[in-house]
C-alpha cells in the first residue's frame, strides 16, 4: 500500500473539490438550467455580486477536480494498469474541463445580461436574447457532452479500480456505476436536465468518497508497478 504525502495531497485535492463544488452551487440564490432564459437576469440581478462569487466558488471546483485527477494519475498511473488509468482520467479530465467552460460561460453571461437588460423594454429583452440563442445551444451541447466525456472516464476508472484493486471494491463499482448513469441519462433523455441533477450530487459524494479512502487507506500498487 501507498500512502505518503502524495496520496495525501491527492485525498485533500478531492474533497476540496467536493467542497467547492457543492457549496457553490448550495449557497447560490440563483441556479441557471440547461439555458439561460430572461428570467434569469431578474432573479440574478437580484443580488449580483454575491451570485458572481458563488458562481466562481463553483467553478474553481471543477477546476480542483481537474486537478485532484491529474494527481492521482501521477500517483497510480504506472505499470501494468496505465493503459487503462491515463485514458480513464484523461477523459474525465477532459469533461470535467468542458462543463467549467460551460460553467464559465453562464457566469459570464449571466452577470453581462443584467446589465444589458435593466431597463430594458420586454421587445429589447426578447431582441438580447434571440442573440444568445446559438451560443445557449453551444453551451448546453457542452454540458452535455462534458458528462458523457467524464462518465466514459469513470468507466474506465472504475474498471482499472476493480480488476487490480487500487482501491477499495466498492469504490471501484461506484466509480463505473456513476460513469454508466452519466452516460445513460444524457444518451437515453438528452434534453431531461432536471433527471440530471441528483446525478451532480452522486458525485459530489463520489469525490468526497475518494478523498477519504485515500486519506484513510492510500492506493494498492502491485509489487512490479
């Protein structure tokens, strides 16, 4: 077993990230859906600079999962499992990067827009948002494909934790199960956002899973890796 400074950093990584995410999206007065729509702008303007920060508590927290990820690469991504650990992350790290982009995209739009449209005539609101109407559908292609991308990570991770048990089995079968969930909603109800979101919660709890199995456990490296 491994367990040193540097399953330490990548435990602590992961619940950081768990943190960020959550309590950035709990503590927000406001949740933009899968589009922003002119209501949003009411709702938001409504306390601006606090919505501002939380959204960017948020967002730092797919950026911390992006990098717990490239931590525990670094730890377990060795012989004879590599194969399998570098694409698996890479993938995850991949989606966990589109959806901050896609993040990064309705904090930035949703604080423009109410200074844009304060003020503003019901027929100019509809004109400002007629704008955003292909970009809402760039984004919202980005959420969805930044799960599927994440969730074929997490298969792959979740294989590599079972076959050599790097880690606890159960996690390994929790990390897979919450990879095949991600893909199915989106693949199966590819416009349901609402049936995603305890999805977001499942893995919050996931992050927070690894990070305290690492803390408490370490990872399993077997003798020639």
């Amino acid at each position: 077993m491994k367990k040193d400074f540097e399953t330490k950093f990548t435990a602590w990584s992961f619940i950081l990230a768990a943190v960020l995410l959550w309590f950035g999206w709990a503590l927000s007065p406001h949740h933009i859906g899968e589009y922003i729509v002119a209501s949003d702008f009411n709702e938001i303007g409504k306390n601006v600079w606090y919505w501002i920060w939380m959204y960017r508590i948020h967002i730092f927290g797919w950026v911390t999962m992006g990098i717990a990820t490239f931590a525990l690469v670094s730890v377990i991504g060795r012989k004879p499992y590599r194969v399998v650990i570098l694409p698996g992350a890479g993938m995850i790290i991949i989606g966990t990067f589109t959806l901050a982009i896609a993040a990064a995209y309705f904090y930035n739009h949703g604080a423009w827009g109410v200074g844009q449209t304060t003020g503003k005539s019901p027929e100019e609101i509809n004109d400002f948002m007629g704008k955003l109407l292909f970009t809402n559908q760039y984004v919202t292609c980005f959420v969805r494909f930044g799960r599927i991308f994440s969730g074929v990570g997490l298969v792959l991770l979740g294989f590599a934790f079972i076959k050599w048990k790097i880690v606890s089995t159960w996690l390994g079968w929790f990390t897979a199960l919450l990879g095949l969930a991600a893909m199915g909603v989106i693949l199966t109800i590819p416009d349901n956002f609402e049936i995603y979101k305890p999805l977001f919660h499942v893995k919050v709890v996931w992050l927070l899973a690894m990070g305290f199995v690492l803390l408490k456990q370490g990872v399993h490296l077997p003798k020639d890796a």
